[in-house]
C-alpha cells in the first residue's frame, strides 16, 4: 500500500534527477533570501551556479544548531512572515528555543509526508488514530494530527498525560492506531492494568512510536504488552517534524526518507568526511522542497547508517538504520530535548546552590526518570528540613516551568559529587538500550 505510488516508488535515476532540479533551485532561493547562507556561501568560495551535481552537495557549508541560536528568532527563514503559517520551536541549550516557521506549501508537504508515513506503516482511511503526541510548540502533536487527516482516517487530539482518561477513551472510542513516544505506550499498558483493563483486548493494532531512542527489545516489549505492530517514525523539529523517516510494515528494517523533500548523507561526525554506504556516522539532512525555513546540510548529531538496497515493499527511498545515540550530549526525556547545560543554568541562579550537579536518567515503570543531584552550601544544608524541602521543590519547579520535563530534586551536602581534573561527569544514564 502506497499514498502516493509514482513518488514512493520513483526508480533511483529518477529520484536523484528530481533531487537534483530541487537542491539547485533551492540554493538559489535561500542565497537570495537568507543573509546568512550568502555570508557562508561567500566565505567558502561557492556560488550557487558551482551546484550542477549532487555530489556537488558536499562542497556547501554545514549548518549547526548553533547557527539557529544565533538566528533567533526568524534570522534563517526565507519566506517573509506575512507567508508564514504557523510557527513551532524546539528547546536549545541557551533557554531560548530554536524557532521553525513553515509557509502553507510546506504545511500540505509536511501533512502529505505523514500521510505516507501512516500508509508505510500500515495505517488506512477507516482507522481511528489516537494521537498521544503532545500539542503546542513541540512538532509531535500536530504533524501527526494533520498527517491523519490528510490521510482521511479520524484523528483523536489526546496529547499526553492524563493516562487513566486516555485508556478509558482508547477503549470507549475503538481507537486502532496510537501515536505516542515508546516508553509512553508501556506507561499505558501498566496503567491499563491498574485500572482493571486488558490492553490487548482493545482494537489497537498498529503503533507508531518516535521522539525518543528506543531499542528492538522495546518493540518486542510494545508488542507483547499491547498486542500491536509496532513501528520506528524519525522526524525532527529543525527539518520538519516527524514524517522524516518511517519504517514500512513490510520490512520492518530500517527508517524509508522521504528522499523527494530531503537529501541525506552519512558523515565522520570528527571529520566531516562522507562514510561508506552501511557505516555508522552522523546523519546530515538538506531540505530541497521548504519554504519558510530551508535547511544546508544540517547536522542532526544522530548517529546511524543509510542503505539503498532494494526494499520488500517496492519503495526505492533509502532508509537509515536504528538511531545508535548523539553525537553531542544532549538527553530525550519523554520526548523532551535537555541538555545539561539548561538545567546548569537554572541551578546557577537559585541562591544557595552551588556550582556542582549531576544528573541520573533510569526508566521505572517503563518512564523515564531524571534525578537531578546537586551540592548546596554548608548553611543551607544545615537548616531545618522544611526549608530544604522549600529549596528542592522550588528547583523542581523551576525545571518544569523552564524546560517541560519532570524531575526529582536531591539535595546533597557539599564536597559529596565527585570532582574531576578532566571534562566533568554530569549525566548517568542507567536506561537499557
């Protein structure tokens, strides 16, 4: 099953001709629009006539998260705001957020890319599609929402939370199709048994599940404890959303991109130098059909490999293995972007604390739990129980408030995280891969 057979199934030399027309036409659009790939375009020596080959591609500057920070907010779109349609963020290690904005073209592009997506996966009109993804700035909720209804399949706005309603109207409703992050869906299952109901029993058959790293013994977990297929979707906020990636039903072996809209190469992420077909590296994404933000070869700083073999189900667009990890250190709680440095930055302005932290990432009852350690001076840890209890729960507050993730607050006596001559240890992460 294909939404859109003639594109999902274009043979290579067409793909890469189509690829070719797009990349050359949008290196052009965003060198007359956007300020800053001219500068770098002009530094590198590159104009964009230079672009006749796609292996001209890798001739072109990268572009970084960073280079979005400093853009902040609109200093990288192409389309005037009067064309922008909507506008979403991402968090970024400054506290302030990296902004996407997208045109109407790139709303129907994005909405089409997760039709296909929902098909890949084996999702059809009649399903009832039950959309755990969380609404607002962060891109899960609404990509997948308008992916549905493109598809014409009814859409359930559930976000997240709220766990014993969403079981009650997963179960009242005859939802078939549940979107949420991998260690949600096991939350929902133990849930459901809590609450006297027997997850398998429902109509659930199909999950697609993103947002956060999650392994083949998960899916294993999924699909026993839920009685569904499950499916890996990879997206991210910068390139467009979920609907990147997604695997097929078919083949359940490795992510289909969406290699009409997108170009992706593998990189030595210490080098910058292109890896074999198979090798791990970085993943690089240059989109060729955005309007309102148009990305160069973006780094992801995600690990995984790329194959263009042939696939069972008869799509001819590469597809990238598992995500393997990050090339920087940046943590996915629940769906949830943080960096240690944002949660450092909270704690330096909560007087009383002091400079030495360390945060514990573990998943109970298949959630992920972040335990945030960190020293306080010997006056405060020497009051009365109440008040560190005060200081705890205002940090905790601070966190959620700031950064959308919950946490616990442990407070410790001073000198008892331990110090390093070297890059100091900030983060354990105790979750099986």
């Amino acid at each position: 099953m294909y939404y859109n057979e003639e594109f999902e199934t274009l043979p290579r030399p067409a793909l890469e001709a189509f690829q070719l027309k797009r990349l050359k036409g949008m290196v052009q659009r965003v060198c007359a629009n956007v300020p800053f790939y001219r500068e770098s375009f002009a530094k590198a020596g590159i104009k964009p006539d230079d672009v006749r080959s796609l292996d001209d591609l890798r001739r072109l500057p990268f572009t970084v998260k960073q280079d979005m920070r400093d853009a902040y907010p609109y200093g990288l779109f192409s389309a005037p705001m009067e064309d922008i349609v909507r506008v979403h963020a991402s968090s970024g290690t400054t506290g302030k957020p990296t902004v996407v904005g997208y045109t109407q073209k790139d709303i129907d592009m994005w909405s089409e890319l997760m039709a296909r997506s929902f098909v890949a996966a084996g999702v059809h009109k009649g399903d009832i599609i039950h959309n755990s993804y969380g609404y607002g700035l962060f891109t899960g909720g609404l990509g997948a929402h308008y992916g549905a209804e493109k598809l014409g399949a009814s859409v359930i706005p559930m976000s997240g939370g709220n766990t014993k309603r969403q079981i009650l109207i997963m179960k009242d409703f005859g939802s078939t199709v549940l979107t949420c992050t991998p260690s949600y869906s096991l939350y929902l299952a133990e849930s459901a048994v809590e609450e006297g109901v027997d997850i398998r029993s429902l109509k659930l058959r199909v999950g697609i599940f993103g947002a956060e790293p999650w392994s083949e013994s998960m899916r294993g977990e999924i699909e026993e404890k839920l009685n569904l297929c499950a499916i890996d979707i990879y997206g991210l906020s910068e390139i467009m959303g979920p609907g990147v990636a997604i695997e097929c039903r078919e083949a359940k072996h490795g992510l289909h991109i969406w290699e009409d809209h997108f170009i992706p190469e593998i990189i030595n992420p210490e080098t910058g130098e292109p890896v074999a077909e198979g090798e791990r590296g970085e993943l690089v994404i240059t989109t060729i059909t955005k309007e309102g933000i148009p990305l160069l070869r973006y780094r992801t700083r995600d690990i995984t490999s790329i194959s263009y073999e042939p696939c069972a189900c008869g799509r001819t667009h590469a597809r990238i293995a598992r995500m393997s990890g990050r090339s920087d250190d940046m943590l996915i709680i629940r769906g949830v972007n943080v960096f240690p440095s944002q949660i450092e930055s909270i704690l330096m302005k909560i007087e009383g604390v002091e400079p030495h932290y360390l945060l514990i990432v573990d998943r109970k009852e298949n959630l992920d739990i972040l335990e945030v350690q960190v020293e306080v001076d010997e006056r405060i840890f020497s009051d009365e129980i109440k008040q560190l209890q005060i200081l705890a729960q205002t940090i905790e507050k601070e966190i959620k408030d700031l950064l959308g993730v919950s946490c616990k607050v442990r407070l410790v006596e001073p000198k008892t995280i331990a110090r390093s001559e070297g890059k100091a240890q900030r983060v354990i992460d105790k979750r099986k891969r």
